[in-house]
C-alpha cells in the first residue's frame, strides 16, 4: 500500500480558524438572535476599488476575442507585472531588482508554503513566537519540526515576542539555517526599526542564514524609520527572500495574487558544500509545479501602480488604519495594555487579569458578541493575549467598541 | 548556510518546452521572414466562450460592491461549484460523490505537482512512458527519482507504451505504490478501453497501489467504449484520485482552474502501517499551503456547466477535433504512421525512416516552417515520434498540412 508522508499526522487536525468559526457556531445555536461583529480573521471587507475593477472587465474582454486571447502565460508572471512592480515597490527606496528575480504568484500563503520545497528537509528553523501558522505547519510536514512537545516543536527555535522585550525578538541562539520574519507582524501589530532588521540582516550574513521575510503587511506602514522592504538594508540580497501579497494591499483575498522576490545574489548550499542559487532553483521549482496566476488577476494587479488605482488603494488602507486607531485608543481608554495597530491592521491585546487566552476570546463572544482570534493559537508566548483585525466596517468597528467600554470585564 | 533540496540540482536545468522555444527563436533570427506554424504546445486558441465571459464580468461587478464583496473562500472551493461538478461530471456517469471529495484548484499541473507532499518521499512510482514531464520532475523533486542513467531516473518504473503494444501499457512489474496514469493520453492521444483501465484498478486494488489518474483531456472523447472517468470502474474509489482541468475543455489555460477527486474512502499507510484517509491529508495540505482559486474564475467555471456554456464550449472541442482530424488523415495519405487523434487533440506520429525526433523537429521547422514536439522530449519511449496539437487555428491547421503533404520528406 502506497505510503503517506508521515509528518502530516503529527500535525493536529483542526486549523486555529476553523475552532474559532466552530466556536461562533456554537453560540450563533444556542444565542440565535446575538447580533455578532467579527474582528477575528484578517480578512479584508472593502470591495475591490474601481482601477481594479476596470482592469478586470478589459482583461476578461481581451480574453474574449481571439486576437486577444492568452492561454498559458509564464509562469513567473507577466513582464507588464514584473516590471511595474520594481518601479514602484524597489525602485523608489533605490533598490535595484531585475524582472527575473520576480516572481508573481496566487498568493503569499502558496508561496510562503511552498518555497520549503527548495530547501534541504535537515535545515533548522527558526521562528518569531506568536507566528502566522503556516510558517510551523509547512515545516513540520516537511519534516522540519521534530515532536511537539507542550505546544512547541522540538527541532525549532521559537524566538519570543512579549511585551517584556517590546516584541522584539532577540537574535537566534541555535544555528537556525531559516528564519521566518513577518514586519509588520502578524499577529502582534508591531513593527521592527530599520537599525533593528540590520541587526537581523548583518547576523543572517554572518551566520550565513536565510531570511524568509513576509512583507504582507507593508502598505500599511506609516512610521518613518520603518523598512518597506528588506532589501531597504544592505546586504540583504545575499541572505533574503521577500513575500509580498496584493491581499491586504489592495483587497486581493478573493482574487489571489502576490509576488516573490528570489535576488539571484542570493545563494544557499548542496551537502557537498557547492554554492547553488535560489533563484534558479524557484524557477525550476515554479515551473514544474505552477503554471502562473490568471492573466486577468495580473491585469488587476498591474491597475493597482496606476496613479488612481494608488489613490483608490491609499484611501481604503487609510480606513482600515482608521479602524485600528478606533479599537486602540477605545481600548487604551479602559487602561488596557494594548500593542500594535499604528502601522498594521492588527491591534494585540494583553487580556486583564491574566485570563487565558480563549477564556478571554468565549467571554468576549458571549458577553459582547465580538469575535477575536486568541493569542495562543499563534503560539505559547501568544497565551494572554488577543489579536483584534482592523478590516471591518467601521460603523461595526464602533459598535464593538461601545460594547466593550459599557463591558464589565 | 541554509541548504538546499538536493533532488533538484539532479534535474536538467532546460525542460522540454524551453528548449523548443530556444530552437525556433534561434530559427526565426536566421529567417525572419518564415511563416511558422505553431503546432507544438499544448495550448488552446479559441477565446473564452460567451457564457464564461459573462460570468467573469458579473462575477467582477459582485466584487465591485461591499454588500457582494467576497474575500477569502473556502481552501477547497466553493460549494456552488463543487456541487455543480458533481452533478454534471460524475452523476450522469453512475458515480456518487460529496462536496468534501471535490478540492477545487489553480489547475492540474499545481495539483498533480503537489499531491506528492502528502505522500511518502519513499515510496516507489511507476508511470507510463512516453509521459507528461511534470509527473517525473515532481517525484525527483521529492527524491524519488533516484539517479539518472541514459534518460531513465533509476527509481522509476517505466511503462513502455509503443507502436508495438498500441500504446497500452503493461502493468508494473515492480511492487510500485504509485502509479501515474493520463487518459485520453498526453502525448500520444491514445486512450484505454473500459476493459483495459479495469485490468488496471483491479491491479491497484490486489496490489495496494494509488493510481494517480489524468482526466484533462477526458472533453475530447469520443467514443463509446472509453470511460470519462476512473471512478465508473468499480472499486476505483479505494485506490484512485483523479484530476481534471478546465484548461483543455473551456478554454481556461489562461485563467486557471482545475479540480481533484480525493475519495474519503481512498487510504494509504503510515509508517507503522496505520491507515490514514488521504482525504483529510489532502484537505490539510490545502488548507494550509494554498488559499483557494480566484473567486470570479470558480464563477466562469460555473458557467461551463450552464445549459449555453455546456454548448459552447462543446463547439469548441468539435472544432479542435476536427483539426486533428484534418492532421491524422492528412499524414495518413502521406502513409505515414499516425496514432492518437480521435478522442485527444494530439496526434503522435511516427518520423518517417527511423528519423530522430529531434532531427525530424529540426527539418520540419527549418523545411515546413511547422513547428511540433519531439517525442522523445516526453520519454524514451517516445524517441522516433512528433506530437502534433489540434489547437491551432483551423486555417493555419490546413495550410500547415499542404505544407507537409508537398514536402519531399
């Protein structure tokens, strides 16, 4: 009989998020008429803007007629998406990309999962803690984690985000070959300095480490000595790949794509020690096993650098910024110790009193029927801590508020 | 230093496809005036039909409007097309599914590409040769190719499918626990009897072997005695997944889409020997490394299934068939040996005095201006053979046809 890979039973079978709707569900039942407000999954609720929603009729009618019609596109993407992209995400903040060191994707989620295929399966891993899941899981499968003990995987290192160090991890300890960075941080909101990610960038160089460095989050940045991109800092094409999403940016969940920077300076090594390039290897790894992102979604991707589309995407970020500043400052009100949501859509809350978690996240559904997403789902150091997303509607957004600060905790 | 996978350095850096686009660039450089015939790719030609457009554009305008905005779906897909799937692909055949048995993807190419990370790395593959190049490449990705010797991975069983056995390959002699099968067939568009694919599940079945089965040219059939599907012989539904693709049958190469079958009652074996349902690995697999297709492309392929769609998109094939029509009896008046055709858009056909496929590709670019696929790109097996595709446009079809009929062979 054909055998499974066996890191996938390790793993446990329910998804944070699929708890979370369960839990709702349950009290939906028994509560039929509770008028709830999700502030729990990241996911955006503006429509698409209208750029996009023009590129996206004039896609769909080329590809209508046959003088215009594209089957198969490259895999890497569009050179009309590659390009326009270096323009406007790298060149501005002087950093030189070719169009082949881009590679447009459905998604940061598919690529940040798929990008371990390259990479040797004995490579340690390291990881900030609370973490966006998928970085933990698409390790364990390949093999990566070791055996999960007390919530923590054997063979990784977790990297503490806490309010006691700011939520600043410290650098690794072990000699972790991969390291996860997300800035700005799901699930924590919080940020890292441009002198701090050198520290992380010199340290990857020394140690020779690479950095996998999730930028999903960059449009909302609004702090100066912030890094937009990794390769903000020197040396950075040596030792990182950047995943960037079109998701948050522009309102992209449904409509699946992001891109992926693979510098082809950027080298790791075969167990014979040679020198082999990352770039060449993704290629090949996305040629085989991808076959490019729709051609009217990159279409849809190419109408967000338009001078209205920015505009139009400017505005919607400014309103979920809005809502964060809405559920901060409503929540500092109550003297509660809150974290992030100043250049993120996420605002961190500590719970009071040290109530766990999901204590926190079922007393705050059923009480004021506003739904969170637990910090412990994110990992052990997440244990006291609740993530609030900032992409609701914010008539909601206020209402939620209101409940809280009329709550007695 | 971070490693790599060191399956990949294994592969041949150019795959096929790259390699034919080299060859006929380099001939356009030295002839800039030849008028190429491209009959090479597998690629459709024909524009997305009328009732798939209108679904795109409407689909667009729900994501235009916050009250219809969708954001994130379901990993899986959604149920509107999963449901109509199974009603209109597998109910009318006899066969049962549910919802959670359909995962709706990108496109077959990701999906047969990415089954192998819930399998085994040791498991051992058998697959037809002369064959579609993403099954060997993925599983030497994986490490299970072994070393490559004189064009064969050592690892592998090769299924020989030739003029001798009338392309109906042997069953693996070897204990493999993966088989891959893909019909109607790419290359050869040669297909199995009822009867003959029932040789093989009942194989499977005794044997405990996963058969991985190709449906994306299943549109094209047209012949009585050859199943759509795996699952209308008996007992496939315990060792058969099957994959199936929009890209041939609606024209959506360009807009990806595609699904796979994973039966709950298909099971493989863990180390320990445990039965796991492969089921619930794949839906894990999913959940986490990939975030669902586009939500207005799950539309459009709604539409396929509409009573005008089904109609459209059936003209579509009509016309494809009838270039291979117009192919396969062309090169038979030549008295040449042609195969395949009928119930697939591809036409193998056998190089004239024992010709190298490559050096009948040579002349038949440089001497007709014609471009195809060398045969033995796709295996040893297929070494003396070109693959000619049905997909070209029906005037350029003929006049690439009066071009090999007057040529002096």
């Amino acid at each position: 009989m054909a055998r499974i890979n066996d890191n996938y039973p390790k793993l446990p079978v329910s998804y944070l998020f699929s708890e979370i709707a369960r839990r709702v569900e349950a009290y939906k039942q028994s509560t039929p008429n509770a008028d709830i407000i999700r502030l729990g999954i990241g996911d955006v609720t503006r429509p698409l803007v209208p750029s996009v929603v023009k590129a996206l009729h004039d896609a769909v009618d080329e590809q209508a007629v046959a003088a215009t019609f594209r089957g198969y596109g490259p895999e890497q993407g569009y050179d009309f998406l590659r390009n326009i992209v270096i323009e406007n995400d790298f060149i501005p903040r002087g950093i030189k990309l070719e169009a082949d060191e881009i590679f447009i994707g459905d998604g940061a989620k598919s690529d940040i999962g798929n990008f371990g295929d390259i990479l040797s399966v004995n490579s340690t891993v390291a990881l900030t803690d609370p973490v966006y899941p998928v970085y933990v899981d698409t390790n364990v499968m390949a093999g990566r984690g070791g055996d999960s003990v007390d919530g923590r995987w054997s063979s990784i290192e977790y990297l503490p985000c806490t309010a006691k160090n700011n939520f600043v991890p410290e650098l690794p300890t072990s000699s972790a070959e991969i390291i996860y960075l997300c800035y700005p941080n799901n699930p924590t909101g919080t940020t890292l300095t441009r002198e701090r990610l050198k520290t992380w960038v010199d340290y990857a160089r020394s140690s020779e480490a690479l950095i996998l460095f999730d930028a999903a989050y960059e449009a909302f940045i609004t702090e100066d000595d912030i890094p937009h991109s990794i390769y903000e800092i020197e040396g950075a094409k040596e030792v990182a790949v950047e995943f960037r999403s079109f998701s948050k940016t522009a309102g992209f969940t449904g409509l699946r794509c992001g891109y992926t920077v693979v510098p082809k300076s950027l080298q790791c090594k075969t167990l014979s020690g040679e020198k082999v390039s990352l770039n060449r290897l993704w290629n090949r790894r996305q040629t085989t096993k991808f076959n490019g992102t729709a051609y009217v979604v990159q279409r849809a991707a190419e109408a967000v650098y338009s001078p209205q589309g920015r505009k139009e995407v400017r505005d919607n970020i400014a309103y979920y910024l809005q809502n964060a500043e809405i559920i901060r400052s409503g929540l500092q009100r109550l003297g509660l110790n809150v974290y992030g949501g100043i250049s993120a859509p996420y605002i961190w809350l500590q719970t009071p009193d040290g109530i766990s978690s999901w204590n926190f996240f079922d007393r705050l559904l059923t009480e004021c029927n506003v739904v969170g997403t637990p910090g412990v789902g994110f990992g052990p150091s997440g244990e006291g801590f609740l993530r609030l997303s900032a992409f609701g509607d914010q008539e909601r957004v206020r209402e939620a508020m209101q409940r809280i600060e009329n709550w007695k905790i």
